[in-house]
C-alpha cells in the first residue's frame, strides 16, 4: 500500500527532474525506476480520498500511459531527443520566452528579486545551501520543486524515527513554500506548459503539475 507521504515525495521529485533539461540520466532515473509505478499507484488511494480529485486522476492516467508507449516502443533515445529539442525551444531559444522557468520572472516581471531572496532564505533555514559552483539562480522552478521533494524526505524520515520536533518543522516549512511562492507563480506556469508545448508528454506534465499543486493546497 503506498502512503501518502511516498506519493508526494515521488510527485515532486517526478515534477524537478522533468522540468529540468532532460538528459540521459534523468529520464533513465524516470523511465528505469519506481517513480512513475508509485505515483500511479496511488490512484485508489485518491478516489477514495475526495470526490474533487478526478482531475488529478485523469492526468496521472494520461502520464501512464505516455510512459507505457515509450516503454513498448523501446525508443528510449528517440524520446529523450524530442524532450530536449522542446525543452529548449520552450525554455531556451523562444525570444520572449515562452516558458521562463523562474519564480521571480512571474511575480516580478525580471529574474532576481525580492522572491528570489526569499527563496534562498527558505533553503538555508533548512540547513541547506548551494553549492558555490552553481550558478542557476534559486528560484528556479526545478530547484523549488526538488526542495519540496527533500522536505518530504526529512517528514518521513521524521515520521519512522518519531522525531516530533524534526516533523513539525518540515511540516511548516513545506506549508511555506506552497503558499508563499509555489501557489504565486505555478498556476501560470503550468498553463503556460499546456499552451505553448507542441509534445503531448509536457502537455500533461503541465496538467499534472497544476492538479497537483491545488491538491496540495486543498490539504493544508
């Protein structure tokens, strides 16, 4: 039975590593692992859970089913040579951009602002911290979301060790993170996905993406 704690972890972590550029490590660590298999399964536990979560069912139904194709059809570098070719075109070569992939460009109009400060704030009162050598700003929307996914991390660890303190913390840090910068700015970031990806697999990434935030949101 796959709990709660396991479905958000993996969703967020399926969420970073999918809106990075996608390389061959990345979609081997996606196609090659349990991440897609525990999310889906998690299905059950959804339908039961609200009667408001079929939008979120659909769009993990319509992720299962665009991996099983890759899977049948075997054409692992096929598909990771259309993901990077419209990842780029989305992210990289449209002039504007059609996908920004930073907090800061959605709620202040230009990269490196006060939410962009904030957002580091939010990591170093994790006890985490950048490595010098990395030169994305933290906003970016892979980094928020792969600091969500450690946050889980440390509640379920805190969870298995009955750390109450360890627990509580995550718990408040993550409830930070969803409504002081992730509810801001994701809604239009994952609409912006839908509306301007040509490949049907970021279509429903976007899809999931907002389904999911608001499902978070509604638990809160």
């Amino acid at each position: 039975m796959i709990k709660k704690e396991d479905f958000r972890l993996y969703s967020y972590s399926f969420l970073s590593q999918v809106l990075d550029y996608p390389t061959t490590e990345s979609m081997t660590k996606i196609l090659g692992s349990d991440l897609i298999e525990v999310i889906c399964s998690y299905k059950e536990a959804l339908i039961k859970e609200k009667p408001n979560t079929s939008s979120l069912i659909i769009s993990l139904e319509d992720l299962q089913n665009i991996f099983l194709e890759v899977e049948n059809t075997g054409d692992y570098e096929g598909f990771l040579l259309e993901l990077q070719k419209e990842y780029t075109r989305l992210c990289h070569a449209s002039k504007p951009r059609l996908l920004p992939l930073f907090e800061s460009v959605y709620r202040e109009g230009k990269l490196l602002q006060e939410s962009t400060v904030d957002v580091a704030r939010q990591y170093y009162g994790a006890g985490l911290k950048l490595d010098k050598d990395f030169s994305l700003p933290p906003d970016h929307i892979s980094l928020e979301l792969e600091f969500m996914a450690y946050l889980c991390s440390q509640e379920i660890e805190a969870i298995r060790e009955k750390d109450f303190f360890v627990l509580d913390k995550a718990k408040k840090l993550q409830q930070k993170m969803l409504t002081e910068h992730l509810q801001l700015f994701v809604p239009e970031f994952a609409q912006r996905l839908q509306k301007h990806a040509s490949l049907e697999f970021y279509k429903v990434t976007g899809r999931y993406m907002k389904n999911y935030i608001d499902w978070e949101l509604s638990r809160l």
